[in-house]
C-alpha cells in the first residue's frame, strides 16, 4: 500500500510540474515570484533535451500526410 501511495504522489509532482511549464515557461510569461527558481529549472531542463531539428519534423508530417493519402 506504501508503494502504491508514493507512486502516486510521484505521478501528482510530474504532473504539477509539468503544469506549471506549460502555463509559465513555455508560453514565455514570467512565473511567480516566489516560483521564479522553479521557471528557471524546468527551462533549463527543457533546454538540455534533444529536440528534432525543423526539417525534419517537417518530413514528418509530410510522410504521414502522404501515407494517410494512400490509403
């Protein structure tokens, strides 16, 4: 039971974090004030993940669109 309770609240702290990116950093507004750590941490965090260059999600899209046509 001890296991299934910290999962949980583990799943509710992601969560909460990833709220608050996408309501603060992501759309470029500042955080609170008292938050403004948290904002500069999943930035940061956010920054240091590979991404896919432009082009290529375009290709993507492109195959995809492509192959739902032929079907």
């Amino acid at each position: 039971m001890l296991v299934v309770a910290v999962v949980t609240l583990l799943c509710l702290v992601v969560a909460g974090l990833v709220l608050f990116y996408v309501a603060y950093p992501h759309r470029g507004e500042a955080p609170p004030e008292r938050a403004e750590w948290l904002g500069d941490v999943l930035t940061r965090a956010v920054d240091s993940m590979p991404t896919l260059p432009a082009e290529a999600e375009d290709a993507a899209r492109t195959d995809d669109s492509r192959a739902l046509a032929d079907r």
